[in-house]
C-alpha cells in the first residue's frame, strides 16, 4: 500500500511537469501532497520604471480542501495575497491571511480580483525575467507542505492570449 501511494505521488509529479513544463523542488516529505495542488496559468505583471509593487496571477486546482496559508518569492520578502473589489464606486484592495481552495474547484486568481501583491521588490520585473515563489499550503489534516513554481514575467495582452 504505502509503495503503491509513492509511485502514484511520483506519476502525478510528472505528469505535471510534463504538462505545464514547471519545474518543482520535492523533498521526500512533500512528494506525497505534490498531487494535492494543480497550479496553471501563472504569470507575473511587469513593473514600470520606479515601481516597487508587482502583482502575479495564476489558478489553483486542489484535489482536496485546502488553504494556502503562505507566499515566499525571490524577488521580494513581502507578498501578500489580496481581493480587489469594486465598493462605492471605488477599486479596494484587501489583505487575506488566507485562501481556502474547495476540493474540485479551479480557484482563479486574475487582475481585477485575487492576486499575489509583491511589495518592495529587489529589482525591476522585465517580461521575460523568471521569479520563483514557495507556496505553503495546509491540507485538510492540517498538514503543511510547500509547492515551488517558476513563473515568468509577461505582458497582461500576452498572458490573456496563452491563458
Ligand atoms: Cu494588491
């Protein structure tokens, strides 16, 4: 049993590679959440000339209930994850400690909505540029594993056309 769950974590593992061309770091102990999560469609906002915040999209897709509870990236220290909604007439932004992703149902993260806000950025993102992030997400066992995913950079018209 415990040998069967290994090799079906590892065929999911490559299966994902193969399809999205990620590349993910798995540790021994998060091989077996790797199938858990399903990350697509990700990309990262350019930033203008002075511009210290950035912004990145992508979809999640988890088999199980569970919350992503974390965001780490290379480019920046701080990253939050954030709703924009329209209220009064005005654009808001708000800080969510958390996402909690229904088991089965893509959960999209877009411009005009849910985004990962990346504050005090250590340099420029130009299309092109490679940011990595580590997600932290917690299963519904209160498991928490790390998801690594490289995303690049790109123009929100070329984004909208491949995705
Ligand atoms: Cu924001």
């Amino acid at each position: 049993m415990r040998k069967f769950l290994d090799q079906k974590a590892l065929h999911y593992v490559l299966a994902f590679m193969l399809t999205f061309g990620y590349v993910l770091s798995v540790t021994a102990t998060d091989a077996k959440n790797q199938e858990l999560i399903t990350i697509k469609d990700a990309w990262v906002r350019p930033t203008n000339p002075g511009q210290e915040v950035g912004a990145a999209y992508m979809t999640f897709l988890s088999t199980q209930d569970a919350t992503l509870i974390g965001v780490e990236s290379d480019v920046t220290k701080s990253v939050e994850i954030h709703n924009m909604s329209m209220g009064n007439g005005v654009m808001k932004m708000r800080m969510m400690e958390k996402l909690p992703l229904v088991a089965g149902k893509p959960y999209k993260l877009a411009p005009g909505g849910f985004h990962l806000m990346l504050f005090d950025l250590k340099k420029p993102l130009n299309i092109g540029d490679q940011v990595n992030f580590a997600l932290t997400f917690k299963s519904k066992n209160k498991h928490e594993f790390k998801q690594n995913i490289k995303v690049m950079v790109q123009s929100p018209a070329e984004a909208s056309t491949t995705k």
